[in-house]
C-alpha cells in the first residue's frame, strides 16, 4: 500500500492542501479561474480523485496553463452529494468569482447543477455525468452546458448492434435499478432489437446490490448471453458470483461494469468479457500510451475514463482558449468556440461535437483480456478494444430528429417486448 | 418457480443470513452487557477487511488475514472500550493524552501552510511536524485535565454519540490509508469452486460462511453456556447491578465483550469482503441491517441474533427476488412488525 | 426569572445580529446560513423529542424526506407551491410530516430508551427504503431536480438573500412556536415525563398521549424544515433522509444542547461550519467534525450551551477545593 502511505504522509506534511487552499499566485495578468468539484471523502471520493488527477495531469504536463491563460484551479469536494455541490458551485461562481464549473460524478448532481449554470450564467462542464437528457431534451435549459464525456446510451447503442452481428439471439439484462441502469440497458435494447435481437428478461438489482444471489437463480435458461450494467463496488461481485453460479455463457457489460476503475480489482473470472466505452486504457495509439504511462507513473495506477475525460477536457478548454486569443471570452463566446473544436489527438482517439454539445467519438467493443501492455512486466488485466466504431453520436444512427421524438429511455422504455 | 428455484433462494438467504449472524451477534451482545448501541460497529466490518486486504497484500496469505484482521480490530476495540466508553483510573489520563495530541495535529494540520520548514529533508519534516505536534499537545493535555470529562459511563445516549464520533473518524482515516478503489477479497482457489448437485450450484464459499457462522455460534453457545466466564456475563446481561453484588467484575466482562463484538464484526468484514467488496461506504450500509438483525432477534441474546439472522437473510433475499421494487422495504418493515408487538425483539429481555 | 428573561435577550439579539449581519456577508454565507436555518429547524424539532420528552429518535430524517418529496413531487408533477401557493405548502408539508409521525408514533412511543433509538431508525429506514426504491415517484437514486426554480409570489425567491429572509422568518417563527410550547403547561408536563415518568404516570397523567402529541408535533415541524430544504438546493435525493441525516441531527442537538432549542441552531451553524465551510479549506474536514464531536460528549455533556454553567460548576468546585486546603492546611 505505497499509495497509501504517501497519501497520509503528504496529509502530515500539508504538500496535499495547497491546492485546496486556492492560495496560488496574485491577481496579475487574467488567470482563468477554474471551479471544480468533485467528491474527496464518502463513497465516491476514488471516482472523484481519479477525475481530478486526469485534470491535473495535463496542468502540469502545460506548466499550468490553458491556451496561455495562467489556470487558478479551486477544488471543492462536493461529497458526492447533490446539495452540497449545488452549495459549493454558488460558492465557486459568487465568492470566488471562477468563470466556469467542471465536475460532478452522479447523474442527480449533474441534474442539480446544470440548472445552477443556467440561473447564474456560468459555463458548465459535467465531465462525468452522463445522463442522456442533458444534452438531449432538456439541453434547451441549460444553455451554459456543454459535455466533453459522453450520454449513458452512446456506447450502448453500437454494442447492442454488435450483439446482434455476433449472432445472439435472445438477452436478458441485468442493471442496476436507476436512471443510468435504464438508458444504458435502454440504448443497448434498443439497437440489438432494431437489428433483430430479443430481450428475453429484465432483471433490475437495487444500486448497490453486492449479493446477486436472490437475482441469479431467476435469470431464464434459453438466453444466449446476459447483458450487464454495474457500477461501483457491483461488477466484482457480480462477475464472481455468476460464475460461481455456474452460468457459463457469455457476460456483455454496459461502460462502468467493466472500466478500469473497476477492472484492477477483477479476478480472472472477468476475462472474456465483452464491454463497450468511449475509452480504453488498452486503446493502442501512441496518444493513449503516452497518456496510460505519465499517468500511472505520477499517481501509480492505469486511467480510468474518469481520468481520461477530465484530461481531454482540460485539452479542449486548451484549445478553446488559445483560438479565443489567450483569454477568457464570456461563456456564450467560448462555448460558442468550443463546440467548433475538433481535437484529433486525445487519448481516447478524435472527439468533436454535435450540435447539441455532447462529443462524437469513435465508441470501443472491448474485451476483458489478461496480458501484458505498454511494456509494464506483469500479466494484468486489460480492456483489449476488438473493434472500433468510429464517429459515433449520441443518436447512433437514427438522425437527432426522429431520435429525440422518442421519450428517454425508462425502467420500460423501449418496452419488453419479449419478456413472456 | 421451480423446487430449484426456492432450493437456490433458500440456501443463499440462510448464507447471507450466516454473514449477518457474524456482525449481529457481536452487535447484540455489547448492547446486552453494556446497553450501548454501537453505531461504529459498522466500522469494525469495513476496517477488518481493509486490514485483511493489507495482510494478503504483504504475505499473501487469505488464511492469515483471518485472525490478524479479527485481533486488530479486537484490540481496536477494546482501547476504545477501555479509553472511551469505560474508562477507568488512568485510562482516563491515557484517554486524555490521546484526545490532546488529536487535537494538536488537527491544529497542527490546520496552520501547517503558514509554518516554517526549519528541518531540512522529509525526515526532517516528520521530526518537525512530531515536535510541533508535542508541544501543542502539552497545554491542551493540562486544559482537559483541568475541567476533567464527565463521566459517560451511566449515559446513554453519549455513548452512542460517542460511537458515531468514532465512526466518522475511522472513516475518514480508511480513506487515508487504504484510498477509496472498490477492493475485493480473493479467497482461495479452493473455495471459489461450486458444489453441483443436478442442476443446482451451490457455491463453496457461500457453504464455507454457512459452516463458518455455524462453528464460530457453537462455540459462542458453548462458551457461554458451559464456562463459568460465560455464565458471569449471562448473569452481567440479565442484571449489571446484580452480577455486581455478587461478585462478578462487569468491567473485565464489558471489556472482553467489547473486543470479541469488534473482532466479530471485522472477521464478518474478512469473510464478507470476499462476497461483498471492500471499499468507503460499506461502514454505514452495513449498520443497518446489523441492526435489523438485533433488533429482530432481540438485544444481548446469542440465540437471537442467529434467527434474527436468519430471518433477515431470507427476508432480504426473497424480499428482492420477488419483489425487487420493494427491496429494502421488505427488510425494514418487518422489523418494525415485530418491534410493535414486541419491543424488545423475538428474544430480548427488558 | 432574571436570568430567564436575560437569555431570551441575548437570543432576540443575536437573531438580529443574523438578520441584519449575514445579507452583507459574502454570498457563500448567506447560503451556508439559510442552509443551517432549515437544518435548525429539523434539529429543534428534534429538541422536543429529545431534550423536552426524553425521546433520543434516531428517524427525524423521515419527516424531513417527506416533507421536500412532497414539495419537489407536487412542484414538478402539479406545479403546485411555485406561486402564492408556496404559503400552502407549508402546513401541507407540516401536516404530511405530522400524519406520518401520528402513524410512527403508534408503533414508537411504546419503547422506551435504547428501543426508542432502534424502532425510530427501523421506521426511517422503511421511509428511506421507498425513496430509494420508488423509481416511479422519487426517480430512485437520482431523485427529483425541481424545474420550476424557487416559488415567485411578488418576492422573488430565487434571489439568495430574499431566501435567506424568508427561511430566517421560518426559523424564528418555529423557535417562537417551540419556546412557547415548552413554557406551557404542555411542555411542562413533557419535562415532567422526562425527569420521573413513574411519578407522571402516578399523578394520573397519560404519559403515552404526551409523548404522542410531542412526537406529530415534532413530526410536523419536520416536515416544514422538509419543505423548505427542496427548495433551498432545488434537488431532493434519498441521501435527505439516510441513516445519517437523522444521525446528523441528533448530533447537532446534543452539540448546541439537548432541550435548549437555541442549541439545536447553534449545532446547526456549526455542523454546517465545518462540513461546508472547512472543506472549502481542507480536505480532511471529516477530522475536525469528529473531532468535535468526540470532544463535546466527553467534555461538554450540556452541550455548548452548557458552557456557562460549566463555568459556574469548576468555579465551585475550585473554591470548594481551596476552601478545603485551607481548612486543612493548620492541622
């Protein structure tokens, strides 16, 4: 546990508070003044250290800097807690007057603070939250949004029709009961059924379930293969616990049952999984691996998504504002600039934006693999990307029109036409 | 819904059950010697399987990181027993001492930016922040000294404010150490296998908590049965005042049951971790339903702590196979039933 | 009386101070504030329980949850309570959180001590259970954004510091409605149930039905602290009436001083301090919070608002002490 150790002694010896303090350098030359949250204590503080890690990789790998602007970043732990965010987003935007808000994990705080954005007229960047609505039929309420990440559906869609160009059949779900659960097993349904596919059964674990055991047996017996959707501490056990049910088909996963905060932690019974993000630490680009390496050896572990979409946003912003003239243009005008950007080079591969400001990205089909990468001598786990669908919208491949006239994705939406 | 079905579903209900049984007694019986509702017990389960993670990280033994994890926490325990809850004679300066140099680090953490470095070096640094934090400590030690705590022995309700005090504490510090990645403990290869009979999994490790929970109550049931230390805290549970007069030393048994509940709840943390996960968070999920399970079961009885187990692993696990919607309701609700009827619980004593 | 009369002095001034200090204040302030106002409220009407009747609940979340899920719910659904409207929330919310209390208190009031604790954290449990777990009306873990903004009434309430006034109006109109409710004959009897419930009960008084109307009246100001939380984060969530929240309130209480009133508030201010405050400052706030708490159950069972009179009690024992030596320094 080295991490660990450096973790408190850095506490001890208060090299750790500086940046918290925000007692950076005076007011000279306009700073950018960056308002950041993100959970660092409770449940969620990993998530929220991870996100801010990948920020600050590349402040420090640009000497602190944004398109030439010296950056004065404010981290505010949000506690993973709705209320409190909104709390401290006032704080940021008020009393330390920042010109914009990144952060946020969960959809709700993500939901909490876009109207937050709106009402005092500050730019909004959910790097995490993925909630498909913000940038779809609610985007019109939150004109200071835009998203660098991605909407929960995006990567679902190509991996349902993947599915069903693999040749399964029939599918039963297994996610975790919320509103992300839905839109990813949603989107996944969606394209797998529109392709010819069968969702045989829904099976809707509360979040946070680590037992399955009650779930497992109920699963039906014809399916070819089970779709899963876990987050936090679920997909380990989930993984484990199947296997140890004696289910021995095929395991697919929605983004989180399978992303690198998670895998590091697997056993080999995850290997031969198949999952789809717009990111993976095994992605092979010179980018990505220039990327994985100055990464783990600053904070000793592999990216997750959370690392990688706060990096490539602090790249976006870079670029934003050098093409805004090495200043901060009100948030109308950099939104307005940012949106135009297309970055060819992040480590997730070429990212733009559609016209309802959420990133087009080339989406991943990865597979659980244990090996060696990037040089790193030990056998580990890797999410090994077997096939690439490039540029892929948050619409898919429906149109943005015909798309958005169907309600969001629900508990029952699209419905369970198959299910008995 | 075939045999196999409810075969399954039973069987992973009594094993969820058997997991419950090992924070829920410990539970039970601190509040029964006691009457102290323990709200950090939930740290015990949590913090037995992070130091359990750090003993299969070091040695790489899971077998080892059974007793290790269950004494640390044990010991754990028993100083805040001793320190805090139950302080005696000069418990009280160690718990005193203890508190000023807390303080003193929170103060010392507070205006470290504005402090000098005057030792060079990281070692010098250490020495520095140790000296600092010393001297700071010595009046805060004299100032507590001089208006004395009042005594939390006889009170109720601090000395479960107390425990959350503590809770939040240990929460915090988890994160410090152990970081805040969703671990997972590996058992051995041996266990990770399944029992098959027809078409019916039954996974080893789930059988491995069933037998565990079993022996570990067995002998819990003997030991306090058949001993005459058993029969001094039965007599300590049924009457403090009494077990007293007649001798019993209640404080050498508050202290003991102190240890053997925390120690039980980080081997349920060991054990669980391998079915559950590790990670910050679990401290405050797991509570709760340790406490359905002693108040079901009804407070500082053994017995009732394995039915009240029991009932809430069955509960809970058909409670979310067939009625998913209304998992956690199904867990909670009866609870209160049986609490309307019967204060006290299945088993409790008044 | 004297010193009755001056401490209600001292509060009448310090309200003042706060209402007239924290508008000019940064922004931050004002916010940290009318958040620790509403939590204040929770925390008195816990007092009533706890400090008045005796009654440590380990639930008070429940009343809380109800009373912002019912506001964001009707908000959203009915755009109910955005307009004028907003004043009928109120004792909406207060009677939601009332009723709910009457129906709890007929399974809790029956236990007493320890199994008060527990029976009142079983029952906020089944309420946080159906939060969670109620997709369909709550949005689950996600919870509810309230779209419509803050109500509009000719005062516009989106403005923070029109909320504040309007939330500090609340606060000093509950800590009235509590003092004069301890004052009376009501709540003396209430003290009486706490000090010596044998007697009461002896003295032909129906100790059950005391407990139970202090229970929905703590219930209902529960709930009105509920309402007005919705609408000062505009979002509701189920971590409004986890385990924790209850938790945090009971701490604040006994904090500022279990069965002051003014001590839940100041419990409130400095929980709110700490958490919100601190965290802007350090990183490892959760230290100092427990920290504080460890330290006033050991040293100041009062409470904060025991300090004086902790004062007053080492002053004594300090002459009792000198007193002694000098009578047996001679011999």
């Amino acid at each position: 546990m080295t991490s660990a150790s450096r973790n408190l002694r850095s506490i001890l010896i208060g090299t750790a508070v500086t940046v918290g303090l925000g007692l950076s350098a005076p007011v000279g030359a306009e700073e950018l003044r960056i308002g950041y949250l993100a959970p660092l204590t409770g449940g969620l503080a990993q998530t929220g250290i991870d996100m801010r890690d990948g920020f600050l990789l590349y402040l420090d790998q640009h000497g602190n800097k944004l398109g030439g602007m010296d950056v004065k970043l404010i981290i505010e732990d949000e506690q993973g807690k709705g209320d409190v965010a909104v709390t401290k987003a006032k704080k940021l935007v008020l009393q330390d007057k920042v010109h914009m808000l990144i952060g946020g994990v969960l959809a709700s705080t993500g939901y909490a603070l876009a109207p937050v954005s709106t009402e005092l007229k500050t730019m909004y960047i959910p790097t995490i939250p993925a909630a498909d609505d913000l940038t779809q039929r609610r985007l019109t309420e939150f004109p200071y949004l835009v998203r660098t990440s991605w909407s929960s559906s995006q990567p679902h869609h190509p991996l349902g029709q993947w599915a069903c160009d693999e040749g399964y059949k029939k599918i039963v779900t297994i996610a975790a009961d919320y509103a992300f659960g839905y839109e990813v097993v949603g989107g996944f349904q969606k394209a797998f059924e529109d392709c010819g596919g069968k969702i045989v059964q829904k099976i809707w674990p509360p979040l946070g379930a680590k037992d399955f055991g009650p779930f497992i047996p109920t699963i039906k017996g014809d399916a070819d293969a089970v779709f899963s959707l876990m987050v936090g501490p679920m997909p380990a056990q989930f993984i484990k616990q199947m296997r140890g049910a004696g289910f021995k088909k095929p395991i697919l996963g929605g983004g989180t049952s399978y992303d690198e905060f998670v895998l590091p932690f697997m056993g080999d019974e995850a290997i031969g999984d198949v999952s789809a993000l717009h990111y993976s630490a095994a992605l092979q680009t010179p980018e990505n691996e220039v990327f994985v390496k100055a990464y783990r050896a600053k904070f000793g572990k592999v990216p997750s998504y959370y690392s990688e979409n706060n990096y490539t946003t602090a790249m976006w912003l870079d670029e934003a504002i050098k093409k805004a003239g090495g200043k901060f243009p009100g948030p109308e005008e950099l939104i307005k600039i940012m949106v135009g950007i297309k970055l060819d080079k992040t480590p997730r591969g070429p990212v733009s934006f559609d016209d309802m400001r959420n990133p087009i990205q080339n989406i991943y089909i990865k597979k659980v693999e244990k090996k060696k990468m990037f040089g790193y001598d030990k056998d580990e786990l890797w999410n090994t990307v077997t096939k690439t669908y490039p540029n892929v919208s948050q619409f898919w491949t429906y149109g943005k029109d015909k798309f958005l006239a169907q309600p969001v994705y629900d508990k029952n939406f699209p419905p369970c036409k198959f299910c008995e | 819904m075939n045999t196999q079905f409810w075969v399954v579903q039973a069987f992973n209900g009594i094993s969820y059950g058997a997991l419950l049984f090992l924070v829920g007694a410990g539970l039970s019986l601190i509040f029964g010697v006691m009457r102290i509702v323990n709200l950090s017990h939930g740290s015990y389960f949590l913090l037995g399987g992070y130091v359990a993670l750090s003993v299969i990280g070091t040695t790489g033994s899971w077998l080892l990181s059974i007793p290790i994890a269950t004494l640390t926490i044990a010991v754990v325990g028993l100083i805040m027993e001793r320190l805090f809850l139950r302080p005696e004679g000069h418990a009280k300066l160690v718990r005193d001492a203890v508190i000023a140099l807390g303080t003193a680090l929170v103060i010392r953490l507070l205006i470290g930016p504005i402090l000098p470095r005057l030792l060079p070096g990281q070692i010098g640094a250490i020495i520095q922040v140790t000296l600092v934090v010393i001297v700071l400590a010595i009046p805060i030690f004299l100032l507590l000294q001089r208006i004395s705590a009042v005594a939390i022995e006889a009170d109720l309700l601090r000395q479960v404010l107390m425990t959350v005090g503590f809770a939040f504490l240990f929460q915090q510090a988890a994160l410090d150490i152990w970081g805040g990645n969703n671990f997972d403990i590996q058992p051995p290869s041996a266990l990770t296998q399944s029992l098959v009979i027809g078409d019916i999994y039954l996974p080893l490790y789930r059988l491995f908590m069933i037998v565990g929970a079993l022996v570990i109550g067995i002998a819990l049931w003997l030991a306090m049965e058949k001993t005459r230390m058993g029969a001094a805290v039965r007599a300590t549970v049924d009457d403090a005042q009494m077990a007293r007069g007649v001798g019993i030393d209640t404080n050498k048994i508050s202290m003991l049951i102190f240890a053997l509940g925390a120690g039980m709840a980080a081997l349920g943390g060991v054990i669980g971790g391998a079915f559950l996960g590790v990670y910050p968070g679990l401290d405050f999920e797991m509570l709760p339903i340790a406490f359905a399970v002693v108040i079901i079961g009804g407070m500082g009885s053994l017995g009732g702590a394995a039915i009240g187990a029991l009932l809430v692993g069955l509960a809970d696990n058909f409670g979310k196979a067939l009625f998913p919607e209304l998992a956690y309701f199904t867990l909670y609700a009866p609870m209160v039933l049986i609490l309307a009827i019967k204060p006290t619980g299945l088993f409790g004593r008044d | 009386m004297g010193t009755q009369n001056f401490k209600i002095a001292v509060v009448v001034v310090s309200l003042l101070a706060l209402l007239i200090v924290v508008p000019y204040c940064n922004s931050f302030v004002v916010l940290l504030a009318t958040r620790a106002m509403v939590f204040a409220i929770l925390a008195m009407s816990l007092d009533i329980l706890l400090g008045f009747t005796g009654l440590p609940s380990l639930g008070q979340a429940a009343y809380f949850g109800v009373g912002a899920y019912l506001t964001a719910i009707l908000a959203n659904n009915y755009g109910f309570g955005l307009k004028w409207d907003f004043w009928l929330m109120i004792p909406i919310g207060m009677a939601v959180g009332g009723v709910l209390a009457a129906f709890f208190g007929l399974f809790a009031i029956r236990a007493t001590g320890t199994y008060f604790l527990m029976i009142t954290l079983a029952l906020g449990q089944c309420v946080w259970g159906l939060a969670y777990r109620w997709n369909s009306m709550t949005g689950g873990d996600n919870g509810i954004t309230m779209k419509g903004g803050r109500p509009q009434f000719g005062f516009d309430l989106s403005n923070h510091i029109n909320f504040f006034y309007l939330t500090f109006a609340f606060f000093a109109a509950t800590l009235l409605a509590l003092y004069v409710l301890v004052r009376s004959p009501f709540g003396k009897s209430l003290l009486g149930i706490r000090e010596r419930e044998l007697r009461m009960r002896i003295l032909g008084y129906n100790v059950w039905l005391h407990k139970y109307v202090a229970f929905i009246i703590a219930g209902a100001f529960g709930g009105l602290s509920g309402v007005l939380w919705a609408h000062a984060n505009g979002i509701v969530t189920p971590e409004t009436l986890v385990l924790t929240t209850s938790v945090d309130a009971l701490l604040m209480t006994v904090l500022g001083g279990a069965g002051t009133l003014v001590g839940g508030a100041i419990g409130s201010a400095i929980v709110f301090g700490l958490r919100e405050y601190v965290s802007t400052l350090v990183p490892w706030w959760q230290y100092v919070l427990g920290g504080v708490y460890v330290l006033t159950i050991l040293y100041l069972p009062t409470g904060l608002m025991g300090i004086p009179e902790r004062i007053k009690q080492w002053r004594n024992s300090q002459k009792k002490h000198e007193t002694a030596k000098m009578a047996s320094a001679p011999s």
